[in-house]
C-alpha cells in the first residue's frame, strides 16, 4: 500500500491513498484524517485503507485523481519523534580518516543516533532555503521506517514487527556549523535543519524481495543539477540493520506510533556507485588530492532522491527539491 498527505490549510494535510503504479490517488480522509491518525489506529484502519488501495490500482475506485507528488508534504508533516542512526558506518570511518581521526572500535558494536527536529519538516518539493552559503549546505539521501508503538527495551523481533512504512529522507545538513556545535559535546540542533521525505510512504509488502526483514535491498539514487551523484546500494555494507536500529532506539524508552527511524546516510565501500552526500565525496577527495574540490550547495542548486525496482519504476517518486536564499517574512 502507497500514502501520502496532500496539503491543505492545516498544518497535517489531508491522507490520500496512491496507486502502485504513482498515476492516480483518492481521498482516505473519511477513514482516517491524516497518516498519524491511521497509524495511531494502524491494527484497525490498516485494512480499510488496503481496501481502497487494491481499488485505485484496479482502477475502481469512485473518484479518483491524477496523483501530484509536488502537492504533497512529507507523508508526516510533523512528528513525535524523528530520530536519525548512522547504520553505513564505512561513511564514518571515512570522514575521520579525512581528518586524521581514529575510529573508536565501539562505532562498530554500538549504533549512532541523534534526535533530530520533527516538529515541522519541509514537502518533498519544497525549496530548501538557505540563509548563508558559508554554512556548508549538503543533502543527505537515507531511508526511514515508520513504527507503530513499541515498548522500552524491545528486542529487534519487535522491533522489525512494529515497523509499519518506509519513506525516503534528505536529512538537510549544515556542514561548517557541525564541528562547532559537536565540540560542545552536546550534538547536533542549528547543523541540522528541518528534513524532506518522499512524496509517498509504502507498507513493507510493497517493497517485495527487496526487503528481507532487516535490510532494504535496493540502489538509492541522487542526481545533483540533473547529473547522476551517486546510487550505492543500501543492502550493502549496512553495519546496523532497521530492526537494529528501532530496538536501540527503543532501549531506554518507548516509541510511540509515527516514530520516525533513519539509517543515515547510505554509502559503499565500492565508490564506483557515488555518494548520497556531499561530505563524502569532499572527504575522498580530501584523501586523494589533500584537499576537496566539490563545493557544498549553492542557491540555484537542485537536489533529487529516488528509488526504483527492479522493473525501474519509481516506487516513493521523487523528493526534488531547489536551494533558495532564505528572506524571512515581512
């Protein structure tokens, strides 16, 4: 099943179903107003949506509309809680390296994590606006997973059963904010934006025998100004698996329905496939040349994340979005 939230005067959007295929959508608001209340009553509402869902992809479904990824928000225009591992730790180890830094062993065993901002995230085409360039704008394309509620401590067999969808993510970075805000010893909150997520959410099934239960086996793909960035695999080199990640999240709280889990960002040990930010490639750089050459985004930049099966055919569509200069409002 394919959701989505269409934008409408309230600060939640209106939930819509969307058909497999991305081509047509209907309204879902009369079984549940947005996708927090669906997942809030996930056990209950889940097979009324399904209903409607095999309807619109066989075309029956009264009232029907051509589906537009850039009238959506993110399919959770706020959440609970939005927190971001960093399960591709070669890409750690790789930005230390840059700098000279060794890698504490326990990076292996224990995952990374922070809490991120969740209580307004931007749509999957909106504009990314951009108050200073000498910031270090950079994209970074990840997957999440949407839990159901799930309780203090849970093993990661709860974990993987109460993961309930899963979106795309760019997690909007302020590179030159970060090393100053980290020294503090008090992590990450102006380096870090607010996110944009797929246009649309899918349930699990939908995602085939690319998903085994922990990993998502498919490439993740980002052109920059319409160039083609990178397209690592993100079954590939994941040193924490999503139930990994959901249970370390959960180990000393409970997650409420509509949390929100990244995996970082995804990268590969064969950089042949790119990179999903542009950190990485600077730090590559750094390593080969002594200094980078690519520049972080500028205004008048485009960023596109995407995933597709094994057919090509998209499966969340796309999150595109423009850098504009910020001009707060009058």
């Amino acid at each position: 099943m394919k959701l989505a939230t269409l934008k409408n005067t309230s600060r939640d959007g209106k939930l819509i179903i969307v058909s497999r295929d991305l081509s047509a959508a209907v309204d879902a608001s009369d079984i549940a107003p947005t996708l927090q209340a669906a997942i809030d009553n996930w056990n209950e509402i889940k097979p009324r949506l399904e209903h409607r869902y095999v309807a619109l992809c066989q075309g029956e479904a009264p009232n029907s509309f051509a589906f537009d990824a850039a009238a959506c928000e993110s399919p959770l225009p706020r959440a609970y809680q939005w927190a971001d591992g960093s399960a591709y730790v070669n890409h750690v180890e790789l930005v230390r390296k840059a700098r000279n830094a060794e890698m504490p062993e326990t990076f292996w065993h224990d995952p990374l994590m922070y809490q991120g901002g969740s209580d307004q995230f931007i749509g999957p085409y909106d504009d990314i606006q951009l108050t200073d360039e000498a910031w270090g704008l950079d994209f970074e394309s990840e997957i999440a997973v949407v839990t159901q509620d799930l309780a203090m401590g849970a093993n990661t067999q709860a974990a993987s059963e109460s993961i309930c969808l899963f979106m795309l993510v760019n997690d909007v970075s302020l590179r030159n904010l970060i090393p100053g805000e980290l020294a503090k010893g008090f992590g990450f909150f102006q380096s870090k934006p607010s996110s944009a997520f797929s246009p649309v959410a899918v349930t699990p099934d939908e995602l085939g025998e690319a998903w085994d239960g922990k990993k998502l086996h498919l490439p993740l793909v980002t052109h920059l100004n319409g160039e083609l960035f990178g397209k690592p695999e993100a079954g590939v080199d994941m040193t924490f698996d999503f139930p990994t990640l959901v249970s370390h999240a959960a180990k000393s709280r409970p997650l409420g329905a509509g949390c929100i889990i990244g995996s970082g960002t995804v990268s590969n040990y064969d950089r042949s496939l790119g990179s999903s930010c542009l950190a990485e490639k600077r730090m590559l750089e750094t390593i080969e040349l002594g200094k980078p050459e690519t520049a972080f985004m500028k205004v008048g930049d485009k960023v596109r994340i995407e995933m597709f099966d094994p057919e090509g055919k998209s499966i969340f569509s796309a999150i595109e979005q423009n850098v504009v200069a910020y001009k707060p409002a009058p």
